[in-house]
C-alpha cells in the first residue's frame, strides 16, 4: 500500500487547524505534501477535476521515474498553485477526515496551508489585495457614477488592469450596481431587528453587482410566508483572501460578520447565504480558521446557515409553502450545481424546488464551471477555467433548454461568456414564476404543483 517506503499514513507534520505550530512549520509542511503527493499518484481518482494533478502526474511519470521525493521546489509550486478550491477532489476522495479515514487526506486544505506559509513569508501581491476586497471595489465604483462600468469595457483600460494586476483582458466583468442591496432594503424596510425564522446574507456580490438576486429572494421568502429580515453591516465572506493565503484578513473578515450575525443566531434566526461559496465559508472554514472564542462563535454560526434553496425545501410540507405559479420556464430547464454546494453535502434543493413549477423537468449538470472565487479573472487562470469549465458548457447546451439556472452568480458570468447565455439564479426562477408576467407561458389560474 506504499511505494517507495513513503507511508500512505499521516505524519507528524498534519494538521489542517492554522491555531497549531506545526501548521506553520514548513518542515512539516514538506513532510505531508509528500505524502499527499504520494497518495494522490497512486490512486490519480481525481486526474479531470484541474491541471493540479495532470501537473503532479506528468512530473513524477516522466520527469522523476514514480518518486514523488523527486518532486522540485517549483514543480511543488505549479501543483499548488493550479488548485482554484472547487473542492470537488475533496467531495470525490475516500480518504478525507470527514468520510473518517485514517489517511486523514484533504488536498485543498493542504493548498491553503502551502499558501498561508507563503504567504507569511513573502506577503501578498497588489492583484491579492485587491481582488480581497470586493467591498471596497464596490464603494470605488459606485464613487464613479458609472465610469467603472464603462472602462471595464474599454480594450486600453482593459490592457492596463491585465499589466498591473494581472486581471485578464477579455474576462468578463460583472458591472456594480448604482444602489446597493442594503441601501434598498433599507428603503423597503426590509431591515429589521434580531428574531423572525431568518436573516439574510446577501453576499457580496449581491450587494454590489446584483442586487436583484436579493430583492428575488426576500420576495420568494415574503410569498412563502418566511419571517426574513435583512440586516445592515455585513461584508465579504473572507474567500478572496484565502484563495491567496492571506489568513489575517480572512479572520478579520470572519470576526466582522460573526459580530453582526450572532444576535440573529442568538435569537434563533437562520442565516441564509445566498452565495454557496458564501455559505460554505461560514459552514465548513469559519469555525477551523478561527481561535477561541471566536471558533466557538464561528462553530455557532455554522450549525444555524443554510442556502434559500434548502431553506425553503425544508418548509415543502408546511400549508404556507407556495405553488401557487402564474408562468413557466418551460419544460426544460438546464440546472447547474456548483462546487461550493457539492461540497456542503446539502443536496440539489435548487433543482427540486424548480421541480415544483408545473411541468418543469431541470436537466442537472453537476460538472465544474472553472470559475471558482477570483481564479478565473486572473491571467494565469483565464484560458485552464475555459478548459476546466467545457464539460458543464456542453453539459448545459445539450440539455436544449431556453433557460438555465445556478445557485453561483459567478458560475452565471462564467456561463453567460463560455456557453453563450447567462443562468439564473433558482429565487430569480421562482419569483418570475409566481408573476403572471414572469415568463412568456402562462398557467391556469390556480397553477397547483403538478
């Protein structure tokens, strides 16, 4: 079961916890990349799910005659750096602490533990900075009155942000909205005190790129008779930072929501995270990245997220829960599932709420988009995410479906340049289809669950 007398065993130097020394010990880092590598190289379940592993593979086939000991510094950093966290090698791996085996073997915590040492060793670069803070990427545009927008379509502007900070010249950009999605709530009186059965995390990207996915949530949750609030103050999740190894800014991130969100957990509210990339922070990394108090807060706040999706799934019973659709999407509706939901194990409730629109059969397409967090933005992951992405663009185009859906806005940019039509998110679906005007196909009166 080893080769090379290298132990498929876990070493002295594990640890995926960053409150450990040895977390920070390179030597230790080596002694389990090692091992990681030498795993992987043999068992290779995981060859299609990004250039990480065909880069391993291809170095130790034929550059190092099978010994993963031969490995180089900078072929070390290649595999490192082309992981982009879909996290799907660590859905599919049967050796992962959360399945209980004793390898103990999760490779995208391996890639951030790699990327936090060096991080703390050589900082970080501008293009990290930047891309680490949304938020304040949104406050910038919105100061412009439109002109952001605009540059981002211009070819010089374009070359200037691809040579200083490594974004990629022909990435589609998500345009940032004039009014943010708390301000309208805010005007709505959609802000509320801590209590009702849920408060909202919009996320980010709903609060400064598309608001309108909020506003279809908040109206999907009204309709169904859901106490939702929202709430005011809440900020970037923390994963651009980490994509990069930036653990203090990630914390600190991490301790700024925790700070809002916690009298609603307190008062028994659910946090429904819009976002899966979002509500997997919260659920799966909050409560290992942060110490103390702060874990114990974090382990809280976990137990009590959930996506709108499976949120409302869990009323599907309940009198309130709403079938009364005015239109249809049609027959056909390809659905993607993105990684970041996969990976919490959650189940598909997105497509099966789509279910609930009369007639509606969702084709679900459950392969990588490639985009993943700010990877492909950037120059060096444009091009490997279109390939890493190709199934899901087939996958989503053979379903010959005039509307699509994923629960991932960013999924939905990746689509809407590689595929050729942009998804929608399920609450967006489900709010057009309880409008008579929603979508071109009427239903009776009535329109019952079929």
């Amino acid at each position: 079961m080893s080769q090379g007398n290298i132990s498929y065993q876990p070493t002295a130097g594990l640890s995926y916890d960053p409150s450990e020394a040895r977390y920070w010990d390179p030597q230790a880092l080596d002694q389990e990349v090692e091992r990681v590598f030498e795993v992987c190289h043999g068992c290779r379940m995981c060859f299609k799910f990004c250039d990480s592993f065909p880069i391993l593979f291809e170095a130790v086939d034929e550059r190092h005659d099978g010994d993963v000991r031969k490995v180089t510094v900078a072929e070390t950093a290649r595999v490192m750096d082309a992981c982009f966290q879909c996290k799907l090698c660590e859905v599919q791996c049967p050796y992962t602490p959360r399945d209980g085996h004793e390898f103990q073997l999760d490779f995208p915590k391996l890639v951030h533990r790699y990327k936090a040492q060096r991080h703390r060793r050589e900082g970080g670069s501008l293009r990290d900075k930047v891309l680490a803070d949304p938020d304040g990427a949104g406050r910038m545009a919105r100061a412009s009155f439109g002109l952001a927008n605009a540059m981002n379509r211009v070819g010089l502007h374009r070359w200037f942000l691809e040579k200083v900070l490594g974004i990629h010249r022909e990435k589609l950009l998500p345009d940032f909205a004039g009014t943010t999605f708390e301000r309208w709530a805010e005007r709505e009186g959609k802000v509320g005190a801590p209590g009702g059965e849920a408060v909202l995390f919009q996320t980010c990207y709903v609060q400064n790129n598309e608001p309108e996915i909020g506003r279809d949530t908040v109206a999907v949750f009204e309709k169904n008779g859901v106490d939702l609030r929202c709430t005011k103050g809440l900020g970037c999740c923390g994963m651009p930072a980490w994509e990069s190894g930036d653990l203090e800014t990630t914390r600190e991130r991490a301790r700024h929501n925790l700070d809002v969100l916690m009298p609603w957990v307190e008062a028994g509210a659910k946090v429904v995270a819009i976002n899966p990339t979002c509500s997997m922070m919260m659920r799966r990394e909050y409560p290992e990245l942060l110490e103390g108090a702060d874990r114990e807060r974090a382990e809280r706040l976990a137990a009590a997220v959930m996506d709108p999706s499976e949120f409302l799934w869990s009323i599907r019973n309940e009198e309130r829960f709403c079938t009364d659709f005015k239109s249809t999407p049609g027959e056909k509706v390809a659905y993607h599932a993105p990684c970041h939901l996969r990976a919490q194990a959650i189940g598909f409730k997105g497509r099966d709420l789509l279910r609930k629109i009369p007639g509606v059969k969702p084709a679900l397409v459950s392969e990588c988009c490639g985009h993943d967090g700010t990877y492909a933005m950037k120059v060096e992951g444009f091009e490997p995410s279109q390939r890493a992405g190709k199934r899901a663009f087939e996958g989503v185009a053979d379903a010959d479906a005039e509307v699509w859906s994923t629960d991932c806005p960013l999924a939905a940019l990746q689509f809407q340049q590689h595929a050729g039509k942009k998804p929608m998110h399920p609450m967006t679906i489900l709010a057009r289809a309880y409008r008579a005007d929603g979508f071109p196909t009427a239903l009776p009166a009535g329109g019952d669950e079929a």
